[in-house]
C-alpha cells in the first residue's frame, strides 16, 4: 500500500475513535435517563394498583414515566400537584 492510504486509515481511526468517546458521554446519560423512567414506570403502577384501595389513581403514560425518570421524587411531586391543582 501507499504512504497516503496508510497515513488516511491512521487519520479514519484516530477521528473515529474520538467520535465514539464524544458519542458515548451522551448515550451513558440517555441509557441512565431510560433506566430511571422503567423504574418510575413500575413505581406508578404500584402506586396505582395500591392506591386502587384507596380511590386513588395516577396518570401513566410515556410523558408522566419521563417526567419522574428524568426529574425523580420533585417530578412526582409535580404530578401529583398537577393532578390534585388542575
């Protein structure tokens, strides 16, 4: 092989590999932001199926799931502010 296709695959691999450490820091933050809204997913549910005694329901949906995953127990609080408010 040439010098100059040598030196471009050295150059390809070096970008490539800093692209992939530049793209992973946001995929790590999105997979933790993922995994926080299936665990605020189930929470509700067992929320609403014990609070199904107690004649209380909450909303559960995709908005709702995101909004205690990503914001934790202050977007469960605003959930419920916003249920017992509006």
């Amino acid at each position: 092989m040439e010098l100059n296709v040598l030196l471009g695959i050295a150059v390809a691999a070096i970008v490539g590999l800093y692209l992939l450490r530049a793209l992973s820091q946001p995929l790590t933050q999105l997979g933790k932001v993922a995994l926080r809204s299936a665990v605020a997913f189930f929470v509700i549910w067992a929320v609403n199926v014990v609070g199904a005694f107690f004649g209380f329901h909450m909303g559960l949906n995709l908005a709702s799931a995101l909004t205690v995953g990503f914001l934790g127990l202050p977007g469960a609080a605003l959930l419920l502010a916003v249920k017992y408010l509006i």
